[in-house]
C-alpha cells in the first residue's frame, strides 16, 4: 500500500512536470557544453581572434542561463498553488540573473577584445583605459537595470547618488585625485604600459608595469615593485627615455702633449670614422674637435648620436666607438694621456732640493 501511495505521490502532475523540467535542463545542458566544445575547436582553427573571443565569452553565461530557465521554471510548477507574492518574485528573480549573466557576457567578451587590440599592436595603455571605462559603464548599466526591475525608482538613485557624490567628493579627496591622476596619463600618455620612466623630483625609475586607477605600478631596476599614486604624476616632472630618438655619445679623450703635431690628423680620423660608421645617426649633430688644453693632455672630444636607443645595445655600439678610437690613436703613433707631473731642476745653482738629492746618489 505505502508504494502504491509513491507511485501515486510521483505520478502527481506537479512532480511529473519537476522531474521532466529537471530532465529536459540537463539535457539542454549536456547539449549546450558539447555544442560549445565542438565550436571552440572550429574557431581555434580559424585565423580570426574574434570568434574565438566571442564563443569563449559566451560559453560559460549561456550554460548558467540553461539553469537560471530551468530552475525558474521549476519553482514556477512547484509554487503555482502556493501565496501569489511567493510566485511573483520568481519573474524578477530570473531577470535579475539574466542582466547579471548578459554583464557577465559583455564584460568578458570586452577583456579579450583588450587581448585581441594588443596583440595587433594597437597603443596598450589606450586600450586598458577604454576596456575600463567600457567594463565600468557595463557595471553601472547592469546595476541600474537591476534596481529598475526590483520596482527602485532610478531617478530617485540617481538623485541621492548626486548628493552622495558631494559628500564622499569631500571625504575621499586623495581617492578622487588619484582617478582623474589616472585619467590624465591615459589622455596625456606621457608613458605607457613597458616604458622605461624616470623623475629628477623623486627617486622613480623604472619599467611601467600596470597604470590602474588609483596607482601606476613601476618596476625597479633591483626588481622591486613601486606603487605610485596617480595624483604624484601631476606634481613632478617624468623623463621618458623610451620615446628618444636617439642616444648621445658625448666623451673627452686626451692625448699627451708630445703627440701634438699628430693632433690635427687624429681628430680628422676619428670624425670621418664616425661618418662612415652605420651605427651613427649622422642626420644628427657630429663634431669631433681639438678643445682644451688640459694640465696634462691636449684633449679633444666626441659628439655624436646612435641609431638605437636600447639601453643596452646602445653601450655595445658605444664600446665599439671607443675601441676604435683607440686604435686610430694608437695607428698614429700616439698615446692616450694620463695624470702626470714634471719637476724642472735648474743646474746651475743646485737648491736644498738638488743638493739632497746628490747627497742620497753618494750614499
């Protein structure tokens, strides 16, 4: 009799219409990942990133949304005799999951679209600030829908959040400074995302890692991450050397003085070295010119600039120039000066000086 009365229990159109509901969602669901799976293999093998950004995007919300229907639809069949305000927070609720998985959706989809514009080489500083301007107005849009359909006026939201917004302008003064810190570098651009920074102000210098809202991330050359508020770039002057055009060799060679008459030759030399060197930018100024007489070295110097500027290939073409230098010197029979001194001793009348002197020689 007791399973008698089960089987009647579950023969019960209500639980009936559960269980083929319940059925039919994990069907769809089963369905949904093997369709997905099957597409993601067909787009990676296409050469376009967007359906690959888009199938990726989409896969997870849809297979929410497969439960979000389904379960709603159940708790419908279960509470159709039940309290009618029971029921009628069924609607909203299911529209509220929706908003949120179509934001989830779109804010996904913008992430990859970022990946996508960078690695087309497209500005990456640019890109981050409108994918979150972009993921920020997605955020407020999805919010606003929300509350329109929990029955919240919007307008009344909107006017408390303009006397809000007062009030917490006023409280959180350094947070607001830092945003529209933030904002000025991504306007300005005065570095990006992998530029090498410096400010004479402050002892900053390093590679940009990440510009966020609040504070620019800059690694050190010791490998140590600095946290930079925004605000402090609108305070302090920042030198960029990622954006030269060039670098500058800018050295002082003397030579000693007994290798004057060879002067004239070995300053022409060099120049005309510097000239038919590849590595110069000889667009740029080149002069190579005898101008000082040093205590101890006729000196000449080098102005020039390279085609590169890596920091490190630079000191490589710089090494070479030198090296060269050297051996143009050195092929004239010359050599390169060093600190010395030169004492005169007059003979004819010997000082406390001389006279020491001979007297050591004896002993």
């Amino acid at each position: 009799m007791d399973t008698l009365n089960q089987f009647t229990a579950f023969m019960n159109p209500i639980f009936l219409n559960v269980f083929l509901i319940v059925f039919a969602t994990l069907a769809a669901k089963i369905a949904a990942n093997k369709f997905f799976a099957h597409l993601s293999v067909r787009v990676e093998q296409t050469h376009n990133s967007w359906d690959d950004a888009l199938v990726h995007s989409i896969k997870r919300p849809a297979s929410w949304l497969i439960w979000v229907v389904g379960i709603s639809w159940a708790a419908e069949v279960v509470l159709q005799e039940s309290d009618a305000a029971v029921r009628d927070f069924i609607d909203p609720a299911r529209y509220v999951a929706i908003i949120i998985l179509l934001g989830i959706f779109v804010t996904g989809f913008i992430r990859r679209a970022e990946h996508n514009f960078i690695q087309d080489d497209i500005d990456e500083t640019t890109v981050n600030m409108v994918g979150k301007l972009l993921r920020v107005s997605v955020t407020i849009t999805v919010g606003l829908m929300i509350l329109q359909t929990l029955g919240v006026s919007i307008s009344g939201v909107l006017a408390f959040g303009g006397i809000g917004g007062i009030a917490i302008g006023f409280a959180a003064q350094d947070l607001l400074a830092n945003f529209f810190g933030g904002m000025m570098i991504y306007l300005d651009k005065p570095f990006k995302v992998g530029d090498w920074i410096r400010s004479p102000d402050r002892q900053i210098e390093g590679t940009v890692e990440s510009i966020g809202w609040r504070l620019t991330l800059i690694r050190t050359f010791d490998q140590r991450p600095l946290y930079v508020p925004n605000s402090t770039f609108a305070n302090i002057s920042v030198e960029n050397p990622s954006n030269m055009h060039n670098r500058r060799i800018h050295e002082t060679i003397g030579v000693r003085y007994e290798d004057a008459p060879r002067m004239q030759q070995i300053v022409e030399d060099v120049k005309n070295m510097l000239e038919n060197n590849p590595e110069i930018d000889t667009s740029r100024t080149l002069m190579v010119n005898f101008n000082a007489f040093a205590p101890s070295s006729l000196d000449f110097f080098i102005y020039t600039f390279t085609k590169t500027i890596d920091w490190v290939e630079f000191h490589g073409v710089k090494q070479r120039v030198l090296l060269k230098v050297l051996e143009i010197i050195e092929g004239h029979g010359a050599e390169v000066a060093f600190p010395t001194s030169t004492l005169h001793i007059a003979p004819d009348t010997p000082g406390p000086v001389e006279q020491h002197i001979d007297q050591i020689g004896k002993e």
